[in-house]
C-alpha cells in the first residue's frame, strides 16, 4: 500500500514539467490554491513565484541549485523508474480533484504519456488544461451546459460504450475503441449530457470550459473504482 504525501479536503493544482503559461496557472489556483509540482513542473512554478507545498518525482529534472530554493521538506524522492513523475504524483495525492498545467504542450510522448495516466489512475478526477484546450477523462455520467457550436471531442484509450446527448451529432449507443471508432470534432448544441460505459474515454473541450467542466466533475457522486 503506497501512502499518500498530499492530503487536501480541496481541489490541487499540480505543476508539470511542460511550458505552464502565467495565465493558465492563475487561472487554476483560483479554484485550486495548493501547489504542488511533478518534479520538474518545480521549475514553473518557482518562475512564477510560487513554492510549492510538494515536489514529487524521481528528481531528475532539479539540479543542487533548484533544490535549494525549495524547502527539504517539500522534496519527495521516489527513486523507481517503472511509473512517470506524474503517476507518481496521481499515486500520492488525496484531493476531491487535480488540476493539471504543464502537461499538455510539449514533447509529443510526454503528452501521450500524461494521457495513458488519466487512464490508470481512473478513480481521480483530473483536469489537465493549457491555454488553448483542457482534458480529462469522463465518468461514469456528467453534464454541463456547454454553449451551442463548442467543440466536443471524444477519444477513447480503450473500448467503451458510450452515449451522448445535445450535441449535432448525438448518439443513443456506440461502442468506441481505438482503432475502431473516435469521436472527435463534434459539437454541442446545448446542454451535453455524455455516459460511458468503462473508465477509457478522453474529453477534449476549448480551455474557456475550465469552470463549467471544474464544477460538473465536483458535482459527480461518484467516480470511477481504482484499477486493481
């Protein structure tokens, strides 16, 4: 059993270590003002003058200056190679939701890999946003009353029967999977309500979403079980 560093009763924003913009990390300790850092995501966030209560990673993104500016204790070293810094944070963290900046952008496998972790760690609700377009993975039933023509998209990681409703292209059943079927660049036309089947299908929304999908998620009952 893997103890857990960070114990919060309020949404966390955590620090990745692709390129965070000012305002994208403003923007997320409004609604999530502990700060916590993936090992290099340390770097933005001292850049933007904030220490972060932990840094939890493999540390190999912090050189002996860096660690210097932040508090020893603050420093949680987690030497095993076989999970990403940010699997690790997601294994150690407590929190009734994650806001994610400085994971999207960036280098191509990173971004897939922060993805892939949505996916594992399933049982967290999670929002990875960056200026442009925010992430996370849908559960088991939400809605929120998106504007007409906002882009929706849906990528699944694994198979998963879905349905959707106000959106142009609404669907009653579908069973998605990569490979197979995507849903990508459809749109809402109202208030969308979306229900999946099993804990593998991404959301792509515009980053202006951030609060309408923030307060959707707060809102869910229930989330997803952790994988075994």
């Amino acid at each position: 059993m893997i103890s857990k560093i960070v114990r919060k009763l309020e949404p966390v924003t955590l620090v990745g270590g692709a390129d965070v913009s000012k305002s994208a990390f403003e923007r997320a300790i409004v609604h999530a003002p502990t700060i916590l850092a993936a090992d290099g995501g340390a770097v933005h966030a001292l850049n933007l003058g904030a220490i972060p209560e932990a840094v939890i990673g493999d540390m190999d993104s912090l050189d002996r200056e860096l660690k210097g500016q932040l508090p020893a204790a603050s420093l949680h070293f987690i030497e095993e190679q076989d999970s990403t810094d940010f699997e690790k944070c997601l294994l150690r963290i407590e929190a009734p939701l994650i806001m994610g900046v400085g994971f999207l952008g960036g280098r191509l496998d990173h971004q897939l890999a922060a993805f892939h972790a949505l996916v594992r760690f399933a049982h967290q609700r999670c929002i990875l946003v960056n200026d442009d377009e925010l992430v996370f993975l849908c559960p088991p039933q939400f809605s929120m009353p998106l504007a007409a023509g906002t882009p929706v998209s849906l990528f699944p990681m694994g198979a998963s029967t879905g349905r959707g409703e106000g959106l142009k292209w609404s669907f009653p059943s579908l069973d998605f999977e990569p490979g197979l079927r995507i849903g990508t660049s459809n749109e809402a036309i109202g208030a969308v309500t979306l229900e999946m089947s099993a804990p593998n299908m991404l959301c792509i929304l515009p980053s202006d979403c951030f609060e309408l999908v923030l307060k959707a998620l707060m809102a869910q009952a229930g989330s997803w079980p952790a994988r075994a």
